[in-house]
C-alpha cells in the first residue's frame, strides 16, 4: 500500500499540512527560493554578492559618450571616410573627424602619410605621432 493510497478517504491534506498540497504549493526548493533561509552555502558558495546592493547607474542625461578614433585607425578606415565626406583633397589632405561623427583622436598606433586632422580633442601622444609624420593637429572649440 502506498502513501497516497494510504490517506485516500482518510486524510484532507495527505500529511502535507494546509498549503503545501495545493497548486504551487511551498516551493522551498525552486529557484532561488530559500536562499536566506535552507541554501544559504549555495548562495555562498555560488552566488558570493547575491544580497544588498551593487554599484550605481548614473543619470542618462549626465553621462557623456564620446567617439574615438586612434592615429593608426586613420590609414585602416581612409575610404570609410572619405565616403563620410571627412577627408579634404590637397597637400596634406586635411580630415575633419567632427564630420565623421568622432568626438576625440587618442594615440594609439601609427601614421605615415602627413595629414591635417581637425578634430574637437585629441591626446598628447597622438598630437605628438601626427607631428611626427609631417602633419598637424587642429582642435576645435
């Protein structure tokens, strides 16, 4: 004789108390339900920071995204703006980053053709490489 079988006619709740029979019931173990209580050393062991709050967000309007272009990045993406209309033909050929929606030039990588870069910020570092290559750096207010 099984359990069920064994309460059948006898019993309301089949030795399960009032609630834990009926639907969902007490789902003690589903989830990550119980984890302050019963499966506090998983939570520990997997879930380290899983209480309390982390970090912050700041407000959308106060943070500023700005697009960036390194020096070597120049000579790798030359037809992507000359398409853009960023590069002025003449000697040297002056690319307006500002036209091609980049905000700051950084130093990364290297240059060997002299070019004028007109662009709103730029790094010393790469200041210094477009110099060396024989160009100019033109920042805009």
């Amino acid at each position: 004789m099984g359990r069920t079988s064994k309460f059948r006619g006898r019993s309301r709740t089949h030795g399960r108390g009032k609630k834990a029979g009926r639907g969902a019931g007490k789902r003690g173990g589903k989830g990550m339900a119980g984890s302050a209580k019963h499966n506090k050393m998983f939570i520990n062991k997997y879930f380290k920071n899983y209480f309390g709050k982390h970090g912050f967000k700041r407000h959308p309007s106060l943070v500023k995204h700005s697009r960036t272009i390194n020096v070597g990045e120049l000579q790798l993406r030359w037809k992507k703006l000359e398409k853009a209309g960023a590069i002025t033909k003449g000697d040297p050929q002056v690319i307006d980053l500002g036209v091609a929606g980049y905000d700051k030039l950084l130093g990364n990588g290297s240059i060997g053709i002299p070019v004028k870069v007109s662009v709103s910020a730029a790094s010393e570092g790469a200041i210094a490489k477009i110099e060396n290559a024989g160009g100019e750096v033109e920042i805009n207010a």
